[in-house]
C-alpha cells in the first residue's frame, strides 16, 4: 500500500510563495533545478503557510468554545506550554515556554484552550513583547477575569545564529493585569512557575 500524504493548502498562495522561494535560492547563488533543490521551494512554502497558520485562528472563539460558569476564584495557572514562532525581523525561529495564569471571576475555560491560544499567537510573524500581551488581552477579554498573568522565556535564533551570537541567551517578557498587578499575587504566580511539584 502506498503511503499518501494528505494536506492542505490555499494553491494560489502556494504557487506564488513557491516562485518566490526559487528565485531566492538562485539569488542566493544556487541551483534551484538541483537535485536536492528541486522540490525545496514547494516544501518551504507549504511550511511557512503552515508555521503562519494562526492569521486564521480566532483565540477567543478558541476561549469561548469551552466557556464554562464556575463559582471559583482562585488562581488556575498553566505552565511549561512550549511555543514556536518566527520573529518578524528576520524570519527565524524563536522558541521556548509560555507560563499562564487568570483568576477566574465566575467563568473558567478548558486548559488545553489556553495552550491553543498561545499556539494562536505564536503561529505567526511574532515579536515576542506583542505575543506576550495578546494572550493576556485574549484571556482578559473573553473571560473577564480578576486578573491575568503571562510571562515567556524564550530562545531567539536571530541571536544565536547571526548578529550577535550568543547562544545561551534567553529572553523573558512578562504581562500582567488585575490582580497580578499587587505584589502579593504576582510573587505567588512567579514563586509557582519556578518551582517542581509534580
């Protein structure tokens, strides 16, 4: 039986990001009809319309899909959601964990939405200042909650492969709002990402 690979893909977007593509690699100095080029730039294309999926996903249709009316409110954190995303200045990768948290204010939403909203976010041409405070607009606005709290680490290849290269560098940005914004919270919040209960 022969192994079919189903996937899909706009083919006007495809087949321009594909001429695209070939004209890099041969500005580049190379042979797009090598070989090992050949089919490169069609598998480039559908990558990156893959890795930028998240200009389609709506994050808080992803929040209210799972909407539920909870009499809590103490804090729910999700941490160690790792993310992947491309930095809008140079096309490269950065990559690490997103560590999320709300206090609920009569609603609660699955957990996995929250990883799926992060996933929104980041699957696109990023920075990661402006992925840290669109989660937390996304958590704020769809559940109303008494506060929200997000804080990425992340490493950043367009500073680890080029510039200035150090590869051991991690870049952490943080948002809060509500009540992470008292000291008191926030130090709760940030003493529970950093410890290993489990």
């Amino acid at each position: 039986m022969a192994y079919i690979k189903i996937e899909q893909f706009d083919e006007n977007i495809t087949a321009g990001l594909i001429e695209n593509y070939k004209n890099s690699i041969e500005l580049l100095g190379e042979d797009s009809q090598r070989e090992g080029l050949i089919k490169t730039p069609e598998r480039v294309a559908k990558s990156m319309q893959y890795l930028t999926q998240g200009y389609h996903i709506d994050a808080k249709a992803i929040l209210n899909s799972a909407k539920f009316k909870e009499d809590v409110s103490e804090m729910v954190i999700v941490k160690d959601i790792e993310l992947y995303s491309l930095c809008e200045h140079h096309m490269l990768p950065f990559y690490g964990k997103a560590h999320v948290a709300y206090i609920p204010n009569g609603y609660i939403t699955g957990l996995s939405k929250i990883a799926r909203v992060v996933d929104a976010y980041s699957r696109r041409l990023q920075v990661q200042e402006r992925l840290t405070t669109q989660i937390l607009t996304a958590i704020k606005d769809t559940l109303d909650p008494l506060g929200v709290a997000v804080v990425i680490e992340a490493s950043h290849l367009c500073m680890m492969m080029r510039g200035v290269q150090k590869q051991n560098s991690v870049t952490t940005t943080s948002a809060f709002c509500g009540e992470f914004e008292k000291n008191e919270t926030r130090s709760e919040f940030i003493r529970l990402i950093g410890s290993r209960l489990h």
